[in-house]
C-alpha cells in the first residue's frame, strides 16, 4: 500500500519530538551518583527519583485515558502542552529542588506531563498509516529510548560538572520536541472523527480479548524493562567503575536499534512473533545476568548490549498490536490505559529489586526480572491461539 503524502515527515518529527521530550524522565536518576554524596541517599532512597516519574506517568495516564483528552482533543496540541509542562517541572527539580522529598514530588510532576506525550505520539504516528505500523512505531519507540538514555550520556560526558545544569539542559530538549510536533507534524488522513467524552471507554477497551492479552505480554515485558534502566548502575559499577554511566547509556541505547530492527523484522515476521523471541531472549539475559558479571569485560560488554537489544525491541509491538484489537476511535485512550498499568507495574519492580539485592547482592538480583517477560511469552502464545 502506498505512504500518504507527508506521513514519512510526519514519523520524522514525531519520533524527533519524543526523544527530545523523552529527554527529561531519567534526570533525575542519572544525577543520583551526585545526589547520593549531597542529600545522603540510600539506595532505597535513590529508587524514589525514578519511582516518582513512574508514579507520575501512571497517574497522568489514567487521567489523560478516563477523560479521553488525546481523543477528544487536537492530539498535536495536548502534545505540545505536556511537553512544555514536563519542560518546566524538570527545570524547578534542577534549580529548586533542595532535597529528596521535594526532588520526588517534581519528577512526580514530570511523570504526569510524559502521560501526554509517549501515548500521545504514538497515536499521531497511527494516524497517518494503515499498514506497517509495527515498524513505524519501532522507530518513534527506538527514539524516545535514545531519549531516556541521554541523562546517562550527559552525566558521562559531564563528570565533575554540577548535576544541576545538566539536568536542566533536557528541559530545552523536550520544549523543543513540544514544537517540533505541533508546528511539523500534521494530522493524519486515517485520525478518526473526533471522539465523544466517554468515562467508561478506559475500561471498555479490555473486553475485546485480542486486546487484553497484549495488555497482559505488555505488563510482562514492563516489569522487566525499567528496573533493568534505572537500577542498571548498581549491577554494572563493580566492574566498570566510573565508567559505569558510559556502559549504562550502551546499555539503554541499544534499545533503540532493538525497536528499530524489531519494528523492521516484524514486516515480514508478524508484530507478535517479533515480541514472542524478544521476550524469550530478554529473560534469557535476566537468568544469565549473575553469571554475565564475572565474564571478561569483551564478554560481559556484548552481554550488556544485547541485553540492551532485546530488552525493548518487543515494545511497539504491543503499541502495534494495541492499536490494531482496541476501537479505533479510542484510539489513544487505549495505548494511554495500557501504558499506565503497564507504568504501575514497573513501580512494583522498581521497589522490590534493592530489597532482593540486600538479600543476594545486585550480581543475582536482575535474575528475579526474567518471570515477568516469561510471563508475557504466555500471552503472546495465548494470542496467537486467539487470532487463529
């Protein structure tokens, strides 16, 4: 099937303006080597600089999905605005914030604003293509893991500098990704009528059972996913030491190839096959993961990358898969709902996994990830026994 006039353009700055507003969710968990020494925070304490976005993303999910804002709403704009909101809610952690308490309840705010602009995006980006969505959403997906990467870069590249102006420079990015896509994006031909206010459209999308079990793989895949990102630090610095931050950014920014040649295979292999092996794999990596960390450092390097690769590359599968079982005109209150349960989960491992590295020691720890993608390789199976 032939591209609609503008809709490679329209992928461009979409995907452009998710990385750059993606920019802002892991500030505040790259500065947490910084903030360790100033506020004298514990692990568990640290955990909550990243809890606090998770938390935030899932409340605002749920209020973006019950009150169908994305749907009723220029999606370009409620775009633009979250994102200028997340821009401003980063800039005040950055100058403002002057301890924990105050630090969480911003990058709270922070959360609530992305709510606006991953699911968002990805509905602009269904809207201008019939066909080939799983791989179009591998790039948008691909760009806003480079986007959550980039914290780990800059404080790499920025060892010694303040915390504070490095945080607040992705507070530029993600306003500039706000206007990327309002003024360079357009609406798509297939962007249905405008919905109708429905309180009950969250819930309703779950009973079509196509779309419950790729929620449940999704929730599988997410326990997995941002503990793996945001705790990354604690498995890779007894080996790399104050390269740690470079090889946690290798880590997260091989997600971005993994969507991309995810989204790429899934032409030719089905969205829901490419998610099935990438599951598999990536819990493969959490059961080899105690014994990876005492592989030569070539070695362990290919592990992390891999890992990184696999990790994620099953993510807009799900969004793929979402959009395709869910009704069309609730489009984005369906990927908005799914995403938030999704979010609510992570919070569950976030949490958990210090309390299980106190215990074993975060060389073991990652290997209690691997039930949650095992987990979802279930649903995918399920699925295709549904779709048959």
């Amino acid at each position: 099937m032939a591209e609609e006039p503008g809709s490679r353009r329209a992928l461009v700055f979409v995907s452009l303006g998710v990385l750059l507003a993606g920019s802002t969710w892991f500030t505040g968990t790259a500065a947490v080597p910084a903030l360790r020494a100033a506020w004298d925070l514990g692990e568990g304490a640290g955990a909550w600089l990243t809890t606090g976005v998770q938390l935030g993303f899932i409340a605002g999910t749920f209020l973006y999905a019950v009150f169908n804002v994305a749907d009723v709403f220029s999606a370009r704009l409620v775009f633009l605005a979250s994102a200028l909101a997340a821009a401003a809610f980063n800039l005040a952690f950055a100058f403002l914030a002057d301890g924990p308490r105050a630090a969480v309840a911003l990058r709270f705010l922070n959360g609530v604003c992305l709510a606006g602009v991953y699911p968002v995006g990805m509905k602009i980006v269904a809207s201008w293509f019939r066909s080939g969505l799983g791989w179009r959403l591998g790039v948008l997906v691909g760009a806003l893991v480079l986007g959550t990467a980039s914290p780990y870069l800059v404080q790499a590249l920025g060892a010694g500098t303040s915390w504070r102006p490095l945080a607040a420079s992705a507070s530029l990015l993600a306003a500039a990704g706000g206007l990327l896509v309002a003024l360079g994006a357009g609406d798509g031909p297939y962007l249905r009528q405008r919905a109708r206010f429905d309180v009950r459209a969250a819930a309703r999308v779950f009973r079509a059972p196509a779309f419950r079990w790729t929620a449940f793989g999704y929730f599988g895949h997410m326990w997995e996913l941002y503990a793996l990102w945001s705790l990354c630090l604690y498995f890779l610095r007894p080996r790399f030491a104050e390269h740690a931050s470079a090889v946690a950014f290798l880590l997260v920014a091989m997600g971005a190839v993994g969507c991309a040649a995810g989204g790429w295979a899934s032409r030719s292999l089905g969205e829901r096959r490419v998610a099935l092996w990438s599951l598999l794999l990536s819990a493969s990596a959490c059961l080899l993961s105690g014994f990876a960390q005492a592989w030569p450092t070539p070695l362990l390097l290919a592990f992390v990358a891999t890992w990184g690769f696999f990790v994620v590359a099953d993510s807009p599968q799900f969004s793929a898969l979402a959009a395709r079982h869910c009704p069309p005109e609730y489009t984005a209150t369906a990927l908005t709902i799914q995403n938030g349960i999704g979010f609510a989960v992570t919070v569950v491992s976030i949490q958990a996994l210090p309390w299980v590295a106190a215990a074993v020691g975060w060389r073991w720890a990652f290997v209690t990830l691997a039930p949650g993608p095992l987990l979802g390789a279930a649903y995918m199976s399920r699925l295709s026994r549904h779709e048959r």
